[in-house]
C-alpha cells in the first residue's frame, strides 16, 4: 500500500526558502518515478516538478523553473523540494505523488 507522507511546509516571507520532504513507503521507490504537484486555494491541482528513478532526470512546471529544484535520497525512501525565492503565487498545498496517489500534504504560505 502506497503511503506517502509530506513536510517541511509553513509561513515564509516573499523571497524565502523552504524545503519539503516527502517519506515514501509500501513500494519500491527506488524504481518510481515520482512528482510533486499543488494546489492553490480556490483553485486545481498544478503539477510543479518530476523526477525519474534514479535523479538523473528532472523537469519543471515554467512557473517554478530556476526557483524549485527536485531531488531525491532513495537510500532513505525520500523526495525533496527545495523552494527558494519563494513568491505570494507559491501559495498552496504542496503534495508528492506517485502515478495518481499522493499524501495528505503540506502547506506553504509566502506573506509578509
């Protein structure tokens, strides 16, 4: 069973940084592609970022292209997302996925 737990999310002025993390168990990671999508209140599910299996392999959605930068340990069943540069539009709850299941989520708010 694909279980799928993000973190790391929380309150961050314009301009910061965040990194989120999502721990994966109950499939074999190391062989999954994985992506991190989110969704913005009032609004649909936006992918933002992909990864293949090995990290060799990464892609960007153009709003976050230069700012977010994908990653992942598969010693330690982890995605990661590192979020600089962060901006009121970031705004969303931020949610690792594998095909189409994703964990509960994490929320990030840019505010001053």
């Amino acid at each position: 069973q694909v279980h799928l737990v993000e973190s790391g999310g929380g309150l961050v002025q314009p301009g910061g940084s965040l990194r989120l993390s999502c721990a994966a168990s109950g499939f074999t990671f190391s062989t999954s592609t994985m992506n991190w999508v989110r969704q913005a209140p009032g609004k649909g599910l936006e992918w933002v970022s992909y990864i293949n299996s090995d990290g060799t392999y990464t892609s960007y959605a153009d709003s976050v292209k230069g700012r977010f930068t994908i990653s992942r340990d598969n010693s330690r069943n982890t995605l990661f997302l590192q979020l600089n540069n962060l901006k009121a539009d970031d705004t969303a709850i931020y949610y690792c996925r594998k095909e189409t299941q994703r964990g509960q989520g994490t929320q990030v708010t840019v505010s001053s």
